[in-house]
C-alpha cells in the first residue's frame, strides 16, 4: 500500500487542489492520505478532514521536518509519498516511478518538479523544472516531494524534526551514507504553488530565520551521528565557507594578500555556480557565511507529540 503524507499550515487555498490532484493519480493504486497540521488558524484542518486522516503538531514551533516525521509514524504504507499543502501530484508520475524502481531496485524516487509563481491571486513566473532534470540521474537534490520506501526511510533514522530548513538536504546525506540513492526520473512529479510577497524588502529577505536551516542541519547530523556523511555531501558549501573565511582572514592580517585572494575566492565561487546555472546559490552561500554559525546555536529539539483527528476521512 502507498501512504501518502501530506504536510502544512494555512494551506486552506491550496488543500482541495492537492488532494483532488492526489485522487486522481492515485486511481486503482491501494493508498491512504495523512495530513499533518502544523496549528493552522484557517479552514486547512476542515478542508483536510474531507479527504484524509488529519493529525495536529503539538509543539508550539514546529518544522516540516516534525510534520513529515509525524506522517511517517502514523503511516501503514510499504511506500511514503511525502508532499507539502501547496503541491499538486501529477498524473502518471506513480505508475513510472513503481516501474522505475522495479527495475533499479531505487530506495526513492522523485521526479520534475514546476513551480508556479503567484503575486495577489496573479501568475507572474514560473520555472517549469526545478532542478533541470532531463534524464534519469541520481537525484542532486530534492524538495519537499519524495517517494521513499519505509524500510529506507527508517533504515536511515527517518526525517530530523528540529531544523527550521535544509531538512531535505540532511536527509539526503544520510540515505546516501547508507547507500540508499535518490533516483530523480524526468517525469513530470508535482506542480508547486509558490506565492510571491509584494513589496517584500531586501532586509527582510535577509533576516529570513530560513537561512539558519543549514547550521541547524548541521548540528541535526551531529545528533544522529552522521556528521561526515553531511560534510561529504556539502563539501562545495564546506570548502567554499572555509576560503571566505581563509580570506578574511588574510585581509585582516596580511593586507597585500589578503585582497587578491578574496577576490579569486569570489570569482572562482562565482564561476563554479554560473557553469551550473544555479547563480542563487552565490548569494546564498554568501548568507551561509553568517547564518551557519547562528543557525548552530539555534538549533533545539522538537516535541514529537501530535493529536489525531480521527473524524478525518481515508
């Protein structure tokens, strides 16, 4: 059976589009939906409630990662399709990614993702994939949307609870650690409704507490013992976090050397990512720098207490 979690807070606009899309791909498949809320103060649980079984986080600061683990622990599926409020499943995507992982023998699978950008109910961009995906491949990386077998998923400790952001990323490090591959399919997987906020300024982007996702992650993989597999997997960020710092250094202490080395370190940083065409991993590399060490000292544990609403329909 294929147990497909659902996750979200304040999703009321979305919930009856991502549902009706999971029906319909989900027609002749055996499945259940679980829906974990995470306190929302609209109509997302009663809108939930009419198409899946609904659990509430009790923690007052809660994190997708929680949500998905929650999912997971409530979940009677063989598979777990993890999907977030705001994402629509597409049809087909399924029965690929069975018969993909028949033939591989994949621990997951994930698969194109479009996202669609809105501003005060408008469309104004879109990307129509995501991670430019155009054969199968060991998945680079993934986002909120995965098919992973159970037996994978615990076999690699589960989702971490306790990190604001990059939970994907320390999950992915440790199904690789235990060779657990991510297999991405070139197969249109879910269409991601992404709003944009109108005259959102640059200091709050900048002060966006989402950034210290990363050093929470990090401090996540020291807690399940998985510190080397994380660096490995992030050893770009790594290595392009120990040059700034490298550099800063030098141009504090040895001025003449100092200079050039910082602006070597930046063009070769800003190089690497123009040749991959993902330019927005600069900028946030350069947040990486003074958000790590923050999101290291941020980090805290999670309660994994929930409620379940039993009034939810399967």
């Amino acid at each position: 059976m294929l147990s497909i979690i659902v996750i979200g807070k304040n999703e009321a606009a979305h919930l009856p589009d991502c549902f009706s899309s999971i029906k319909r791909a989900c027609s002749g498949i055996p499945h259940e939906i679980i829906y974990v809320d995470s306190g929302s103060t609209d109509e997302s649980l009663s809108i939930a409630s009419q198409f899946a079984r609904c659990c509430l986080v009790a923690d007052p600061n809660p994190t997708p990662g929680l949500g998905r683990r929650i999912g997971s622990e409530e979940a009677k599926g063989e598979w777990l399709l993890f999907l977030d409020g705001d994402m629509r499943l597409e049809n087909g995507f399924l029965e690929q990614a069975f018969a993909a992982a028949d033939r591989t023998g994949s621990a997951a699978i994930t698969g194109i993702r479009h996202d669609i950008y809105y501003q005060a109910g408008k469309k104004v961009s879109e990307n129509a994939n995501y991670f430019h995906c155009i054969t199968a491949r060991a998945a680079i990386e993934f986002g909120g949307a995965l098919l992973i077998r159970r037996e994978a998923l615990t076999t690699s400790l589960g989702w971490s609870s306790d990190t604001i952001a990059c939970e994907e990323n320390e999950l992915h490090s440790r199904l690789i650690k235990y060779h657990l591959h991510v297999l991405e399919l070139p197969v249109p997987m879910i269409i991601h409704s992404d709003a944009v906020q109108q005259n959102r300024s640059a200091l709050s982007i900048l002060l966006n507490r989402r950034h210290l996702g990363q050093g929470e992650a990090f401090r996540c993989a020291i807690a399940k013992g998985s510190l080397g597999a994380y660096l490995r997997f992030n050893c770009i960020w790594f290595l392009f976090y120990l040059f700034d710092v490298l550099s800063i250094i030098l141009l504090l202490c040895v001025h003449w050397l100092g200079l050039p080395l910082f602006c070597f370190f930046q063009a070769l940083q800003l190089g690497y990512y123009m040749k991959r065409k993902i330019i927005r991993r600069y900028v946030s590399q350069k947040l990486f720098f003074f958000y790590f060490p923050a999101g290291c000292l941020t980090y805290h544990k999670r309660s994994l207490d929930y409620t379940v609403l039993t009034e939810g329909a399967n």
